[in-house]
C-alpha cells in the first residue's frame, strides 16, 4: 500500500465507520479532534483499524492530539514507521 | 471480613485509615499504573506519611478547618497523598478534573480562577507550572496556592505531629462540584457521615470480601472514581490498582491486562466504555488474557444498554469473563454515589416493556422480549441500606408498582446541600425527599431509569447541559442567533448519547456555506466546552419547535428529530 491507498483506506473508515456520513467532504488537513468532528474514543478506533491494516502500531502515548489530530499528520505517522 | 466493617461506625473518614496505619501499616494500600506502563506500589504507611507532609505543609500556610482545597492534578500518588492530607489538616477536599497531558494553560488557569472565586477556596494544590502563573493573582483571592512536591520535605516526622482534627460526622468531608459551565456547575457537599455511610451501605450491597481487589480507571474527580474506585478500599482495607483515564481512553486492553495480572475482582465503568472495549481493542493483543477474577463490573455513571452489555459479553466470554460480573446501578453525587445497586452474583435483570405504553400512558407494561414495539430496560437493582425510593407523579403522590415518574429518594448518603446555592438546595427537596430529575419505575423490588425530565445529556458519563452548547452555538456568526437547540439522543452504536444541534437558519444557503458553518459550529464547541457534537442540521426552513408563548422545549425538538430525522436514516 502506498501513501495514497492508506489515506484513501483511513479517509473511508472515518467516514463511514465513525461519522456514519459517507458524503462529508473530508480533507486531509482538516483538524479531527480540535474540529469537533471526532472524539477522543474514535481516534483510538482508527489507531487500531490503521495497525491491522498496515501492520503499524502506534504507542498508545503518542496517541495525542498534537501527533494525531489531521488524517495527513496519522498518515504520516504511520509512512515514518514503515 | 471486609463486607462486616464498620465505616460508618466512625465520625471521620480519617479515622478508618489511621486504625489500618495503627494495626499494619506495611499493608499494600495501591498500586499506581503509570501511562508507561510501570508499577508503583504504595503501603498505607506511605500513604500515610505523605499526607501527613501536606497536611502540616497546610496547616503551617494558615490553613483553618473547613477551608476549601482545590486539587488541580494529575493521576498521581501526589494527588492521593494531596486528597488525605486536606481531610487530615480538616480542609474540605474538592478535586478539579484531571489535567490533561497538553494542556492549555491559559484556559485552565481562567476555569481554575473562576471556580476559586465562586468556591471561596482557600489553597489550590497543583502543578508547578499552573503554580507559576496562578499564584499571584489568586492572592488576590484569598487562596494560597502550592505544588504537593513542595510540601513533602518533612516525611520523616511522626504521625502525633499532624494537626489531626476529629470531626462531628455532620461536618462537610467533601466538595464535589458536577460539571457545566462556571453558571451551570453546583458544588455539592458531602458530610463525613454521608460519606461513611455511602462506603459501608456499597460495600454491603457488593458483599465484599477480604479477596477482592478494585482495579479502576475512572478519574477520582468523578464520584464512582473516589468512592468505589478509592475510598471503598481504602476505608475497608482491601487493595486497589489505579490507572489513568486518559490511559484508558488510549489503551483500552491495558485494564484488561491490570485486571488479568492483579486478580481483579471489582470495576466500573460508563455504557459507552464497555462499547469501547469492544471495538478498540485487537483480538490478537489479547492472547492468554484471563478475566475469571472479575466478579462485578459495574456500569455507572450513564444509561445502561443491553445491547452493549451483550456485546461486551460476546467479544470477552472467551476470555474468561462471567455473564454474572455485569452489574448495573444508579446513583449520583448528590447521593454521594450509589442509589441502587443490582444482585451480586447474577446478572441484572432485563424489563421487556411496550414503547408506546412507556411514552403515553407512563406506564411499563410487561411485553414478550422481541416483539415489535417492545423495548428491553435492564435494571439498576435495588435500594442500597437506609435508602427509600418513590415514584412520583408530577404532584409529588406516588405512582403504582410500574408507573413511570420521577424518582424521589430519602437516604443517609444525601448531601448537606448546594455549596452558597441556598435556592438551588430548597428546589432539589420536597417534604424531605430529594428530587433527582430521572424518571423511571419499580417492579419486583427492581428500580428501572427510563428517562430524563431535566434536559441534561449524558455522554460517555460526563454530564453536558445544553443550555452550554446552546449559548456556544449562538454566538457563532450566521448560526441566526437564538433558534438553536440541543439535545441527547441515544445511540446503540455508540453505547452513550450523541449531541444533536439544530440550528434554523431560516434563508437560502448553499452546500458549501453550510458545511464551513458546520466546521465553525463543531470547532467552537469543542474550544469552549470540550464536547464534540454527533450530528449539525442548519435548517433553510424553521424547523424547531417551540411552546404558544415562544419557548424552546428540547424534548419537543427531541421527539421531533427521532419521529423526523431519526426514522428516515
């Protein structure tokens, strides 16, 4: 998988899974958790839908807002560890 | 026996403890679970000696019994310590929500400065860097404000040298403040006896034991987190493992595993968490896991669903964990904690009742389990010790065995009353029975919650008043101030409510300039309360509802979004 089939894959499960909106018009630098769009609890959710689908797993400390709060900075995080 | 203690045989919820110093001070009182994932083992004699270093640090500062001690900290031995410490020197404790790990500083310092000012606090106990920029202008205010670090220098003095004073019982123990917006938010106050009595009745109903072992999440600024989650072992002697919340939330299997490796017998948690256990946690981190040990996991602090009670069943029962540790309950801080509590031993039982009888005739009418129109309540149990329930009717008269009203309830674990809110304390009493706003029956000796009549929401077990993010909402430009309403709708999905706002726009708007004031919306709110709303509707048309004289009812716009929006999704 590459850069643009991870964020396509966390973009899909966001949207569909947690907001339950297939249509919203996500973007990738869209603030997650400070946007009001998702909770704490979702993030987890896609920390673990993201490791079973790259195999990366992510501290649960690094698990924060700052690290975690746009798809772009997730993605990212997820490419650094690959 | 554990169960047979006779906590409320005391005045002070210091005297227990000290009687366990006295008699075995080596005795493992807690284990912390730091966010890395290390141990720290603490004895009561520990605990002990640090209280005592705060509490005649306190003293030595001018503290005067019946001073308000605000703890702004973390999960922490520091905050434990800080906690004990207060009720030694005979300070009246009150425990602010836990500081998160990036905090904003500047907003915090202006919630912290503005609960001083109302509270009357005399001493904020914090961290050193909300120490640094609060000191001065608290002051101004009367209140001293220190880091417990700093009091720990003398820990080596003996405990005859703490200003140890024995209260009447009646006196004020604790100062637990519900959440909401400075205006919202009412400080309740808990005597030492209330206190007492709420352990000892709780650890009755759990029938505990000398075996059992508390392993808890929940923040100790939350009743069921101080109560059953410290106080209860702590009072009765029976150890307790503690994490963080914010550990939790992150790291969901790292409780499994805490009660795996502990033995855990006893924990709680909101509905909404055990839905999160299910859907954060990977079948493969739990390899080995075993939760045999686990006799009650109590669900607290929200609606209880039985949905998400089966799904925790299903995705752990493989793991050891018992259909019979689901246990349910209803309480609140102005009861302390507990109200109710559901048999040990066996699962709680589940009311199948008629919808429409429910909402209409308020009335649960028995219903054969999945027939169409029939809706599953699971119970909350029965009245813990020296606790009556009623269910009244609008006029205060009690209702027949399964009629539906609002549960009145007389107890010895009731609250001294509204902290400088005389007038909020006389509307929460009529003729002695204190007024919990929940509406709900009584049948077979078992309390069933089925409803609100206040129109608080009820999210992962933090409790959100919409007139907060009514007001928020309003002040976002082109939100058309004032039609705005919010409310709590439940969601199966979730295992907790989700926020609904409606917003009447009443003009012609394009997709594009609806989904940027839906940004504005979400991100506004959760600035200014923390709170991420479930769905936004911005109505081209006047959609909300409202009374002859132009009031907005939620519950009518409520009714309204389940019959109109709800339906058709």
């Amino acid at each position: 998988m590459n850069r643009d089939d991870i964020t396509r894959k966390l973009a899909d499960f966001i949207l569909t899974d947690i907001l339950n909106r297939p249509d919203y018009p996500l973007t990738e630098d869209e603030p997650l958790i400070t946007g009001g769009l998702i909770d704490s609890h979702s993030l987890v959710r896609i920390a673990v839908f993201a490791e079973q689908e790259t195999g990366v797993s992510i501290p649960d400390t690094d698990l924060t807002v700052k690290n975690m709060d746009t798809l772009r900075l997730i993605v990212d995080r997820i490419m650094a560890e690959r | 026996m554990a169960g047979q203690y006779p906590v409320a045989d005391h005045h002070s919820l210091v005297e227990p403890l000290l009687e366990r110093i006295a008699r075995r001070p080596d005795e493992l009182a807690l284990t912390l679970i730091e966010d890395n994932g290390s141990e720290q083992k603490v004895s009561v004699g520990e605990l002990n000696a640090r209280a005592a270093s705060i509490a005649r640090a306190l003293a030595g500062e001018g503290l005067e019994p019946g001073d308000i001690v605000i703890l702004a900290l973390r999960h922490s031995l520091d905050l434990i310590a800080g906690l004990w410490g207060v009720l030694y020197a005979g300070g009246i404790p009150s425990i602010f929500p836990y500081l998160p790990p990036e905090p904003n500083v500047e907003k915090i310092g202006q919630q912290l400065r503005m609960l001083v000012s109302g509270s009357g606090a005399g001493a904020l106990l914090t961290l050193p860097e909300f120490r640094d920029s609060l000191a001065e202008d608290l002051a101004s205010l009367g209140c001293r404000v220190t880091a417990p670090q700093a009091m720990l220098r003398d820990s080596g003095r003996s405990l005859s040298d703490i200003p140890l004073r024995f209260t009447s019982g009646e006196e004020i123990a604790y100062l637990q403040y519900t959440s909401g917006t400075t205006g919202l938010q009412k400080g309740v106050l808990l005597s030492h006896r209330a206190i007492l009595h709420c352990v000892q009745a709780y650890a009755r109903a759990l029938d505990l034991k000398d075996t059992d072992v508390v392993v808890n999440w929940l923040p100790l600024y939350h009743d069921y987190g101080l109560f059953a989650g410290l106080m209860l072992s702590l009072l009765t002697g029976i150890p307790a493992v503690l994490m963080s919340p914010f550990k939790w939330v992150r790291n969901p299997k790292s409780l499994l595993w805490a009660i795996h490796r502990h033995r855990g017998t006893l924990s709680w948690m909101p509905n909404s968490a055990y839905s999160h256990a299910v859907h954060s946690v990977r079948t493969e981190d739990l390899a080995g896991l075993d939760l045999g040990s686990l006799r009650c996991l109590g669900s607290a602090a929200e609606p209880v669903m039985r949905r998400t009670q089966q799904d925790f069943l299903e995705r752990f029962a493989p793991f050891g964990f018992r259909e019979t540790a689901l246990m349910t309950g209803y309480g609140m801080a102005e009861n302390s904690m507990a109200i109710t509590v559901s048999p040990v031993g066996r699962r709680a039982p589940i009311d199948w009742v008629e919808a429409r009888a429910l909402q209409t005739e308020r009335f649960a009418r028995p219903a054969t389990p999945g027939d169409p129109g029939a809706i599953p309540i699971v119970s909350c149990g029965s009245a813990v010790e020296g606790t009556d329930i009623v269910i009244a009717d609008d006029r205060g008269r009690p209702v027949p065995e399964r009629g539906v009203g609002e549960i009145t309830i007389r107890t010895a674990s009731l609250f001294s009353g509204y902290h400088r809110r005389p007038d909020l304390t006389a509307l929460a009493f009529r003729d002695g029975w204190f007024l919990t706003g929940d509406l709900g029956y009584l049948a077979g000796g078992q309390l069933y919650v089925c409803g609100r009549k206040k129109d608080l929401i009820i999210q992962a077990g933090h409790n959100i008043h919409p007139e907060d993010i009514e007001a928020v909402a309003a002040s976002v430009p082109g939100s058309a101030s004032g039609q705005v309403v919010a409310f709590g709708v439940p969601d199966e999905r979730l295992g907790t409510e989700k926020i609904v706002l409606v917003c009447d726009l009443r003009r012609r708007a394009d997709e594009a300039e609806k989904v940027s004031l839906e940004r504005e919306l979400r991100r506004r709110v959760f600035e200014e309360l923390g709170v991420t709303l479930g769905e936004v509707y911005l109505m081209e048309k006047t959609w909300i509802v409202k009374t002859h004289n132009g009031k907005i009812t939620r519950g009518a716009n409520r009714q309204k979004y389940v019959s109109e929006i709800q339906k058709g999704t």
